[in-house]
C-alpha cells in the first residue's frame, strides 16, 4: 500500500494563484450601480440643502447683533 507523504503539507511556491475576488463582474448590474450611486448623490445633496436651509433661518431669526457705532457716509 502506497502512503501519500504530502498529505497536508502546502507546495512553496503555490502552483496556482488564489482567486481574486475583488474583479468579480455580474453580481450587480451597470444600472443598479448607477441607481445606487444617484440615491447616494440626492441624500447628500439633500442633507446639505436641509443644512443650509436651517442655517439661514436662523440668521433671519436672529439678525447679528451691531456695535452701536455706526458709520454716515461723508463723516458727519
């Protein structure tokens, strides 16, 4: 009976290489990628508008408050 002495022990260097799997195509489609990529781009476009809007109302709200020395034209 011939006994396989290999059993278990790796060959140095590997005779194939490992799959890569960060290049595997057809999981998801070109336009689920582009769906996906449009509804990221409408909630940060959207958060950044609800930002800004809240920003402005309260400046409207709270105008900055002034010194109390206001400068005339022409120095008088």
């Amino acid at each position: 009976m011939a006994q396989n002495h290999d059993f278990g022990r790796r060959a140095y260097p590997p005779q194939e290489p490992p799959p890569d799997l960060t290049h595997e195509e057809g999981t998801v489609s070109a336009p689920w990628k582009w769906a996906i990529t449009a509804a990221i781009a409408a909630v940060l476009l959207l958060a950044m508008y609800g930002v800004t809007t809240h920003r402005d109302e309260q400046v409207a709200a709270n105008p900055p408050a002034t010194t109390g020395s206001v400068s005339t034209p022409g120095g008088k």
